[in-house]
C-alpha cells in the first residue's frame, strides 16, 4: 500500500516534534532551556525569585519525559509584578488559560505561575508554599529547582495521572532517598486516600523495578 501525501506530512510533523522534544530534555538536563533563560531574564529586572517546578523539575531530577509548558513557584507579590512586566515585554504575550500563563513567542513554549498562598486543588486544604519555605536541588537556566521531597509532596496533592505517573518514576530513581514521614507530615489527618496512594506507590516500585529488569529495561542515572 503506497503512502499518501498527507501521512508522508504527519510522520514528517511527527519526527520534527520527536527531534524537539528530544533537544528539549537534553537541554533541560544539561541545566539549560532558552525560554526559563528568557524567563530568569525579565524576572531578575525586577529582584523576582522563581523556583522551578513542574515537568521541568522532574526531568531534573533524572524522569526524562517531555512537558509542554514551564512552571514556576513565585510568591504572590512577586507573580503579580512580574506579570504586569511581562504584559510589555518583547517576546511575551499573556494567555487566558489561568490567571497568570505567558507565551514565550520564539519557543513557543508557555510559562504557568504557580502562586504561594493560591488553593492547590479545589476541594483540598492546600496551598503553594512560599518559595522560602521548599528546599531547592540545582538549577535550571539559572533557576532554582524544588527539592525532590518538596515536588513529591507538590505532585500527590495534584493529584492528576500524569502526577502519580511522576512520582512512581521519581521513586524508582531514588527510593532510598525518599523521606516519607516528612511528605506525609504534611497531610490532614482526613486526607487518608492521599498517604494510601503514597504508601501504594512506594510499595510498588520494587515489584515494577524487578519487571523492567526481567525485560532488560533501566533508567538512566539522575
């Protein structure tokens, strides 16, 4: 069967964003990305201090998957100003996908502020921290990134698949290093479905880590 014209496109469209996203992650691994660079550009104009979170902070912490946007943890203050400097910035143009998103035009890419002292989840009695109050592990683009128990504690109040997907990664990474009395310390006593999904996970990963070595398959160092 001879292939078309427009499925000789769509695999054209689809190896183009596979080599994106790959030069992607390796940038971001390596400690670079030139929209969190831009980004770290306009916030220093101001004395803002973001801490990166997010997909961003998982690949750093050695989950190489892709991610469509960046976030950034800034205190309320800081996200309020930096937003009114961006909205007449080159380059940067304010979406209305949240209260506080900006597209990054020669990337493409969107930056998301996450707020201190905003609701984390609707119907749950959590709030962002503010960027004093979370450890920081590296840099990205010259960014601070969340602490490995910080962005665990960050992704179970999420709560979404693709966060719970993440902490299982993570955990397969550093299972030794994770602290679970200090992320379940956090919860409220009634959140018992959020430490039981925790507890789940962690018990868990030796039996998917076995699996992936019977069919030859490792993680690369973090």
């Amino acid at each position: 069967m001879s292939v078309t014209l427009t499925n000789r496109l769509n695999l054209a469209t689809t190896d183009t964003i596979l080599r994106e996203l790959t030069t992607m992650t390796r940038d971001i691994v390596s400690g670079g990305d030139p929209t969190l660079t831009a980004f770290r550009e306009q916030a220093e104009v101001l004395g803002a201090n973001p801490v990166i979170v997010g997909g961003v902070a998982v690949i750093h912490h050695g989950y190489r998957r892709t991610t469509e946007d960046r976030d950034v943890l800034l205190l309320h203050r800081e996200a309020e100003a930096l937003a009114n400097h961006l909205m007449d910035a080159p380059n940067w143009e304010r979406v209305e996908i949240r209260q506080y998103a900006f597209l990054y035009h020669p990337t493409g890419i969107h930056v998301d502020f996450l707020v201190s002292g905003h609701l984390m989840q609707l119907g749950r009695p959590y709030f962002f921290p503010g960027t004093h109050q979370i450890d920081v592990s590296g840099e990205v683009a010259g960014i601070p990134v969340i602490g490995l128990q910080d962005l665990i504690w960050l992704k179970l109040v999420a709560g979404r698949m693709q966060d719970l997907a993440d902490i299982m990664e993570l955990c397969k990474r550093h299972l030794p290093n994770i602290d679970i009395a200090r992320i379940l310390q956090y919860l409220q006593k009634e959140d018992d479905d959020l430490r039981e999904k925790l507890l789940d996970i962690i018990n868990r990963v030796p039996i998917e880590l076995a699996g992936e070595k019977r069919l030859g398959q490792d993680h690369p160092e973090s």
